[in-house]
C-alpha cells in the first residue's frame, strides 16, 4: 500500500469511532474513490454490511452506532 493511500486509510481509521457504518457515497465525496474502498474490503480493514455501508472488518458489536441529524452524518458519513 502507498504511502498516500495508508495515510488517507489512518485519517479514516482515526477519526471514525469504533461501531460506525460507513456510507460509501460519503466516502467518495470526501475522497476515497470506490476503487480504493475495495482495496480496503481486500486487505480487510472495512467490510460491507450491505448495499453502500462499510464497518471496520471484524467490528460485530452488538450496537453499531446509526447517527441521525444531518451534521452528524455530513461530519462522520454515518447511515442512519
């Protein structure tokens, strides 16, 4: 992995709490192209849950965090 992909990967992992569904959308338009969202699935650090929403691989908690409001979701790229 590059040294820009694995750095865009540590923002990512960093400033997203653990139990967050990530929207894939949010993800493109804050820059992590749909390509690199698969290379992500492939070296298992997210996973999709379903159609456009990605957890950290591994992340079974029994409560994944759904936040509501729009700054909520603009600021994380949660679903709700």
């Amino acid at each position: 992995m590059s040294a820009d992909i694995s750095s865009k990967l540590n923002r990512l992992l960093s400033s997203q709490p653990l139990g967050v569904v990530l929207c894939s959308s949010w993800l493109v338009e804050n820059g992590y192209s749909l390509d690199l969202q698969q290379r992500y699935k492939k070296s298992q650090w997210f996973e999709s849950i379903g159609a456009g929403a990605l957890i950290r691989y591994g992340d079974k908690s029994e409560t994944l965090i759904s936040l509501s409001g729009r700054e909520s979701k603009s600021r994380l790229g949660a679903i709700s």
